[in-house]
C-alpha cells in the first residue's frame, strides 16, 4: 500500500481501522449527497410557489364560474 514506509506491517488493527475509515468516508458521502439533493428539492418547491399560487386562483375562477353557470341554469327552469 502506498501508505507503509519500507518495512512497515500493516496488521489486523491497522486494516481494520483503515476498513473502518472507508466505511466511515462512503457513510458521510452518502449523507452529504442525500442533505444536497433535499436542500435542491425544498429550494425548487420554494420557487415553485409562485405557480401554486397561480394554479390556486385558477381553480378558484373556475369553481365561481362554474357556480355562476349552475345559478344562470337554474333561474331558466
């Protein structure tokens, strides 16, 4: 390995410690990865916002409409 000096041994104590450092390092990239993407994910819903404001009001004109048609349609009868 490129981290023993000449003559060094590596031992079970060693290898497991480095083992563990490995784990350790993929664990922490994994969560910094996962931490990422969600902040990405609250910031898009964030800037999102404006749409689901605009969808709301949409729907809201559609339900008056809607409403005035049945009122227009029930004075006929």
């Amino acid at each position: 390995m490129d981290y023993l000096g000449k003559g060094e041994v590596l031992t079970n104590t060693d290898l497991d410690r480095f083992t563990d450092m490995q784990s350790w390092e993929e664990q922490s990239q994994g969560a910094i990865y996962t931490v990422e993407y969600a902040c990405s994910a609250v910031k898009s819903m964030t800037n999102s916002s404006l749409y689901f404001k605009n969808i709301d009001g949409l729907l809201r004109q559609a339900i008056s409409l809607k409403e005035q048609i049945s009122s227009s349609q029930g004075r006929r009868l």
